[in-house]
C-alpha cells in the first residue's frame, strides 16, 4: 500500500515540476526582451538582412540584432542575434554565443532536464507554443534557437485563404 502511495506521490511531483519547467519556457516567451509573436519594431537595434521565402513559398525576413544589450549572456559573449518575421511578427530567435557549459545548466536551471534528440544531436525544451533548441554551432559555438508554433499556423491559415480566395474567383 505504501509502495503505491509513494509511486503515486512521486510521479505528481515529477509531472508538476515539468508543468512548471514548460510554463517558464513559456512564461518567458523568448531571449531577453525579444519576444516571440512580437512586432519586429519593439526589438531594438534590429537590421535587415534579407528578404527570403519560408518553406518556398511564405514571404519572410531575416534581421540581425546589433545592441549592447544582446552583447552577452551573464559574462558568456555572445556572436550574434538573428530573428526571423513572419508579417512582422518575429517567429524565430538564433542567438550563437561561446560555447561554456554554465548555458546549458543555466538553461537547465530554469526549464529542467532537456530532452535529447539522437538525430539531430540538439537538446530541447517543449512548451504549448514554443520549442528553444540547444547546440553545436561550429567548433566553438552553441546556438539557442527560440522557434513559434503559432505563426507557422497562421502561415497554414494564410496559404488556405489564398486558396478560397482563387476559388471563390471563378
């Protein structure tokens, strides 16, 4: 009876804390104060890189990040920030930094235990609408990459109401 008890209690606490690690990763939503779903305009310093298609055939664009906020992280430099928008809403945050292994246990720290994915050699965490990704980028640098699940959608809704339009046309 115990025994059961015990497994019971454990396994609720192990689910909660993880509820709590994707609520952070969720809570905060993005690298510093560059928010996912955020208007390109409220990121300061940003700067066009390039217009390009997502997925060949969404209109995309590439900015890169040049603040002294986005400098470093703690003490760990940072290369460089990069976002990508999606009518201006950003959808995607890369921050290349020195690989130091006080990240990923900063990053462990406030979203738990990473998974592993075998595959593509990446750590992850998964919250409801965001996944941040972790690693090797070149010899002597990580990437953090902050990715929405909610403009893709919004890029699926786009491309189904192109779709209705031309067929509402005839």
């Amino acid at each position: 009876m115990y025994k059961v008890l015990i497994s019971i209690l454990c396994s609720t606490l192990c689910q909660f804390s993880l509820a709590q690690d994707a609520a952070e990763l969720e809570k905060r939503h993005g690298f510093k104060d560059i928010k996912l779903e955020a208007n390109i305009d409220s990121v300061q310093g940003v700067k066009l890189k390039k217009e390009f298609k997502e997925n060949d055939e969404f209109d995309a664009k590439l900015y890169t990040i040049d603040h002294p906020d986005y400098e470093k992280i703690g003490d760990v430099k940072i290369k460089e920030v990069e976002v990508k928008a999606y009518k201006n809403l950003i959808y995607e945050i890369s921050v290349i930094a020195d690989k130091d292994p006080r990240l990923m246990k900063a990053l462990e720290s406030l979203f738990g235990k990473a998974d592993y994915d075998i595959k593509n050699e990446t750590y992850f965490w998964k919250a409801e609408n965001l996944v941040l990704k972790f690693r090797q980028h070149g010899k002597h640098h990580i990437e953090m990459l902050y990715f929405s699940y909610v403009i893709p959608k919004m890029m699926k809704e786009d491309k189904k109401q192109k779709i209705e339009n031309i067929a509402n046309d005839f």
